[in-house]
C-alpha cells in the first residue's frame, strides 16, 4: 500500500463521451495536490473543446453546451495542468479512463506524460471485494460513513476531492 508522502495529484475529468478514441474530449478538470498527506491547492476549469457534449455524457455530469460558451480552449489550460502535475503521482478513480483522456490531450499539444498513477478502484477491489459494485460513490459510503453534503458528485473538483478522502482513508487503514 501506497504511503501518503511526497507530491500526489488527485484528479478526474468530466468528458463529452466515452473514450478519445471515439471522438470523445475533456470538457471539465478537477484536482487537488496532496503533500505530505495535506491538501495544498486545487485545480479546476471548465474546457470549451468545440465539441458537442452528447446527451447520455451530460446525463451524467450535468454539464451543457451553453455551459461551455466562452471558457478556456484546452490550448489554454491543459499546459498549466500539465506543470501542476509535474513530479507528482497521479491518483484517479477508475484510472485507466482518466488517464486516457490526459495522455489524449496532452499528446495532442505534445507534452509528454510519464507520471505514475494509483488507482483507487483498483484499490477498493482488492481491499473490499465484498461490495455490491466499486463506483466512487459506493467505495466513499463504505469508508466514510455518509458524502460529504458538500461534494457534488460527477463534477470533476468534487470528485477529484472525493476521491482523494477515499485513497488518504484507505492508505491509513
């Protein structure tokens, strides 16, 4: 098990779709840097990437078109977010699809990607095979009881918070 020490970025991407390889863009990013097991600072933007948000991804983070009208470009923000992950550890839940999209953006801007990366799913698999599913959600009321009222859940700052309450709870059990 991972120990929470040095520099870790927590993060999640809301999305117009299901995969870059499908089209699909990031249209959110959240984050928290962790150091030494506090939270340090947070990253958040929404991301106009010209492309329509489909029905069934809006379905799931709430977020439209007429949202996205006049933010940042992802030429504007994914270069910034590429310095504030630099020498840190990644952690995502359900990593793999996250870091599909990062490595998406960032290879279309060519910035390299050569991070490490936790996932917290992966995690809650091994560490509670009992569970009905391993959805954030369900792994966040296993190991903190209730949400926290604050967290809005499938944006990507709350669920980059969220996420990271889980892993500093599963790293001290």
């Amino acid at each position: 098990m991972p120990k929470i020490s040095n520099r870790y970025v927590v993060f999640d991407v809301e999305t117009t779709g299901f995969g870059p390889q499908r089209g699909a863009r990031v249209i959110e990013i959240g984050a928290v840097l962790i150091e030494n097991g506090k939270l340090i600072s947070e990253f958040h933007n929404l991301i106009n990437c010209g492309k329509v948000v489909s029905r069934q991804a809006q379905k799931v983070h709430g977020i439209s078109d007429r949202m996205l009208f006049g933010q940042p470009v992802p030429e504007d923000i994914f270069p910034d977010f590429h310095k504030y992950i630099s020498e840190s550890t990644l952690v995502a839940h359900n990593a793999a699809f996250d870091i599909s999209f990062l490595r998406y953006e960032f290879s279309r801007l060519g910035l390299g990607m050569n991070n490490g990366y936790l996932c917290t799913m992966k995690m809650s698999r091994r560490r509670f095979p009992m569970l009905p599913n391993h959805k954030l959600e369900t792994v966040a009321k296993h190991i903190l009881g209730n949400l926290p009222p604050e967290i809005h859940r499938h944006r990507a700052l709350d669920d980059a918070k969220l996420t990271a309450m889980v892993w500093m709870e599963m790293v001290k059990r």
